[in-house]
C-alpha cells in the first residue's frame, strides 16, 4: 500500500507546483501589465503600469515615458494613422468609485481585458472649453486615462483596449 501512495504523492507535489507557477504568471503576466519603462521610471513608480495587450494597430512611442514624482503620475503617448493618444497613469485614489462612475456622464462603455472602460469628454467651466474624447478606466489599482487628439468611434476605442 505504501508504494501505491508514493506515485500518488509525486503526482500531488507536481499538479500543486504546476498550480501555483501557473497562478504567479497569471497574476503576474494578467493582460495589460507589459508596458517596456525605461529603468529609472520603473524605480520610482508605487503602481503597476498598464497597457492593453493585443493587436490594436496603435504603436507605443518609448521616448515618451515621462513620470512626475511629485504627482505620482506616469505619461506616455501611443498613436495610430488617425489619432494620437496621450496616456496619464495614477494609482488609483482611496475614494474612486468605479460604479458610481465618479461623476463621469460616459458617452460609452464597455468591458475589456483591463476593465470597464468608459469613454466621456472633459470640460472646463470658464471660458467653455471641451477637450475631446477621453477614455478612463480601473485596472486593479492602477487609474488610466486615455486621451484622444480626435473624437474616436466606439469600434476604434474598443479596438484600442483590445474590447470584443
């Protein structure tokens, strides 16, 4: 009986150690977490950056990592032949509020691999000034804003976060 359980045993210890490097990758590799930052970035930053992971034909510009310690805030820019994105990354704040939407009238919003995208315009009060389309999203702790140069369709910005 005792040979019996060894192989049991071995085939236990494996499936476990499969398990957990499988969990780690997972939490580690989860969409949107591969962003290239340049080293003395990634030092300073306290969240984990994100960007969506698929084919989305909008190409990261990699000299445009700028990072404002004194705001904790990261910013880079990803562009296609149509429009330019400019991407602002924050720790999440303690007091967000993703399903009261904060106060955001979104003209959309869907699901993607990162989390509920909603795309909405921002405004000043005076003088009346609309910046565009901006698209604001939650990942895990991290507070993604994606600002458009022009007004994008919902196809483009679902495209763009990598949405079905």
């Amino acid at each position: 009986m005792l040979k019996k359980l060894k192989p049991n045993i071995r085939k236990l210890v494996l499936v476990t150690i499969i398990c957990l490097v499988g969990l780690g990758l997972f939490f580690t590799l989860r969409p949107g977490s591969l962003l290239p930052l340049p080293a003395d970035i990634a030092k300073q930053i306290n969240f984990k950056p994100v960007y969506p992971q698929c084919q989305n034909n909008f190409t990261l510009d990699t000299s445009s990592f700028k990072y404002q310690e004194s705001e904790g805030v990261l910013t880079f820019s990803t562009s296609n032949p149509a429009a330019k994105l400019t991407i602002t990354e924050q720790k999440t704040p303690a007091n967000w509020l993703d399903n009261a939407n904060n106060g955001l009238h979104p003209l959309t919003q869907f699901k993607s691999p990162l989390g509920l995208v909603s795309v909405t315009t921002f405004t000043s009060e005076k003088p009346l000034v609309i910046f565009g389309q901006t698209a604001v999203v939650n990942d895990h702790g991290t507070l993604m804003f994606a600002r458009s140069t022009v007004d994008l369709n919902n196809d483009s910005w679902k495209a763009f976060f990598c949405a079905k």
